[in-house]
C-alpha cells in the first residue's frame, strides 16, 4: 500500500482527493477525528491511504501498521518534522 503522512488534517483530506481523482484509487483518509476508528484488516483493504502523522504513529505503535505493509511512503513537507 502507499501511504501519504501530512501534517495537518486539511492536507490529508486534499490529497487523499487528489489522490483519489488522479489515479482512480480508493483512498483512506485518515485523521485525528477518524483514525482510532479503523481496524486492521481494512487498512490492508485500501491500496492508498492518506493521514496525519499522529495517525500514522499511532498505528504503528498498536501493530495495525508495519513498515514492511508499505510500498511507498510520502511524507508531505517532511521540513515541519522537527521536534
């Protein structure tokens, strides 16, 4: 699955849109509202997922995600990344 991390719900919600529009995919669009609400086997059930990064931490922290699930990641203006 391809997975695009944001950093703010506005942005997931765009370019899962975006994503969505421009290849035909069915999205998951993940945020702070919704997030906890997705089990783990419908994750596997969507080939593109776009969320915040919370969201993102936090699903891999329960187990619901795992690196090796992925086959790209896109982490959108990663510069705002900073702790």
């Amino acid at each position: 699955m391809a997975v695009l991390v944001t950093h703010r719900v506005p942005l997931a919600f765009q370019q899962g849109q975006v994503i969505r529009e421009q290849t035909g995919l069915e999205v998951l669009i993940a945020c702070g509202e919704n997030g906890d609400e997705v089990p783990k086997r419908r994750l596997a059930d969507f080939p593109a997922i776009a969320c915040t990064a919370q969201v993102f931490i936090n699903w891999l922290k329960r187990g619901l995600l795992r690196m090796d699930d992925l086959s790209l990641l896109i982490i959108d203006e990663v510069h705002h990344a900073v702790k």
